[in-house]
C-alpha cells in the first residue's frame, strides 16, 4: 500500500479518534512498524499530527483530545512518575489532587497511605481512594466536566480557598520552553491558580509529551512549584533556570 494512499487514512483515523498507535497502524495497513513511524514521523514535521511514545495524537492548538484517549496514552510513564511522586508524600498530611490522567495514577499509588486527607474536584480519583479506608475524600463540588469527571468553576474555587494544604498535585496540558505549563480549559486554570495559592508544596506531575505541546491559558511557572516530576528530562536552558528557581525536578 502507497505512502500516498496511507497517510490521508492516518490523518483521517487521528481526527476521529484523537489518537493512534504504531502498532494498530501497522496491523491496519498491513506494513511494518517502522514504515508506519517513518509515515508518523513524516506527518508530524508537516504539522498534521504529533508524534508521542508509541504512536501520534492530534496536534496541540485550542482544543484537547479526549479524556479517554489520554487516559491510554503512556500509561507506563505515568505509572512511574505517579509512583515517585507517592513516595514523597509522608503518612498523616492533607493533600489537593486536582483534574487529569496522571492525577488518578497518583491517586492509585496512595491506596497505601494512612490517615492522609484528599481534597479534589476529580470524580475519578475520588471513586478509587474510596478503597483507602484510611484517607478522607473531600470533594469541592462544582459544574461537572462530563468529558472527564472533572468539577470547575467558582464553587470549586470557594471550597479550595477554605483550606490550606501540605500538599498539592498538579497537572497541566503542556509546558513551554520557558518553563510556563499551560492549559486549554480557562475554568480548570483558574481553579489550578487558586490551588497554587492554597497550598505549602506544590508538586507539577506531567509526561514528556507535554514537552512539546502547546495551550492557550496559562496556569504557571515552574518557578511556583517545589517539584516538578517527569519521565524525560528536560532542555540544558529550562533544567538550569529550575535550578535558580529552587525547583526540584525528578526524573521517573
């Protein structure tokens, strides 16, 4: 089967389910896998899909790809870096999990931990820290997100400003060179702001892919946070400026 022929067909099977893999590709068209990255690979440098661990998703700009697409993608690395970040959470502290894939990770990773206090405006780690009979869910309230479970708007921020956490978990969309990690949902940002406001440590939680994605809104500064916690690390500049900022950056 042509180059010609496949990649109007990738492009069409990423618009419409917002993400493919290599290896479904591969099998689809009947080719080898390195054809099929060499077609990603190719796409990618003409802006029409961009390139993650394992296959491609739709290219950054002022829409996100969808929850259940992102939820699958680089499940391994997410593991990992929630798995770091469970370790540096103590027993007996309080704790803001907040929207997102690498959120829930976490939450999956502190079914271990006693007497620890879980505010979030994530249904989704709310539903599995039930299973932790040691650790109280506290839930904001807020308009429901259907696409992800996810509570935004101004009753979250109220039900946010009434604490003061140890800890908070972040995540974010993308982060740009400058160190600035950005959003696509201006209500989500807003409730991330005041999360940040609220809170003793900060933790940033986000796989490589976000390295080299792009939002519109601006939740922050890696200059905001205590700790930034990835799978890759970062360009000689931005792990230099972290190291003026005083922010730690762990490498899963």
């Amino acid at each position: 089967m042509s180059q010609l022929y496949r990649q109007p067909q990738i492009i069409e099977m990423v618009q419409r389910d917002g993400a493919v893999s290599v290896e479904g590709l591969a099998d689809h068209f009947g080719v080898t896998l390195q054809t099929i990255r060499r077609d990603l690979s190719e796409l990618a440098a003409l802006g029409k899909l961009e390139r993650v661990h394992g296959g491609a998703i739709l290219p950054s700009g002022t829409a996100n790809i969808g929850y259940e697409e992102r939820r699958k993608l680089n499940q391994a690395e997410k593991t990992d870096i929630a798995r770091a970040c469970a370790e540096l959470i103590p027993h007996d502290c309080s704790l803001f999990l907040n929207i997102g894939t690498t959120t829930e990770a976490l939450a999956c990773k502190l079914l271990q931990h006693d007497n620890i206090m879980v505010v979030t405006n994530n249904m989704n780690v709310a539903n599995i820290l039930t299973i932790n009979e040691k650790c109280q869910v506290i839930l904001t309230g807020g308009t429901l997100r259907r696409s992800d479970g996810g509570l935004v708007g101004t009753l979250t921020t109220d039900v946010i400003r009434q604490f003061k956490f140890d800890y908070s978990i972040i995540g974010c969309s993308a982060l740009d060179k400058n160190g600035d990690f950005l959003d696509f949902d201006i209500q989500e940002v807003s409730v991330s702001k005041t999360i940040i406001e609220q809170s003793r440590k900060i933790f940033l939680v986000a796989d490589h892919t976000k390295f080299s994605r792009n939002a519109p809104a601006r939740i922050g500064s890696l200059s905001d946070i205590d700790c930034f916690i990835t799978d890759k690390t970062l360009s000689n500049d931005l792990a230099n400026s972290c190291k003026e900022w005083n922010t730690d950056v762990i490498i899963a």
